[in-house]
C-alpha cells in the first residue's frame, strides 16, 4: 500500500500564483510539480504569465552531465559505477 501525501492548490491571478510559489520558496521548498486544469491552457499561461518572473536560478553539478541520447548512444560496459 502506498501513501500519498495530499496536493495543494494555487488558485488565483498570476500575481497571486507567483506570491504563492514565492513563499513556498523562501520557506525551503525547492521542487514544484505542477499542473493545472485544461491541462496545456494552463501550461502556456503559466509559462507566459508566472515562469519569466520566478527566481529559478540554482547550481548544475558538472558531476553527472547525462541526456537520454548519451545514456544510450554509448557502449555501458565500459562505464564505471560510482
């Protein structure tokens, strides 16, 4: 049996939905999953609207730069575990 914790909704103008995430930022939430309802509507007006105006800014580690073509374009007998 799996327990899911419950969602929260962020309900409200553009303004509203950024002070929202804002918040949830300052107090160490680092990792949204989002959606909304028409599924791409909501897409586009978040990324028009909210996503331009977000601090998203954080550190790439150099450490493990892999994209599914190099995972899988290369011979992975060769690879060394970490």
């Amino acid at each position: 049996m799996s327990r899911q914790s419950p969602g929260m909704a962020i309900v409200g103008s553009p303004d509203t939905v950024l002070r929202t995430l804002e918040a949830y930022q300052k107090a160490g939430v680092e990792t949204f999953i989002l959606s909304g309802m028409p599924l791409l509507e909501e897409a586009y007006r978040f990324g028009e609207k909210v996503l331009p105006r977000l601090d998203v800014s954080r550190e790439v580690s150099k450490a493990r730069n892999y994209t599914w073509s190099t995972l899988f374009d290369r011979d992975l007998s060769t690879v060394k575990s970490a």
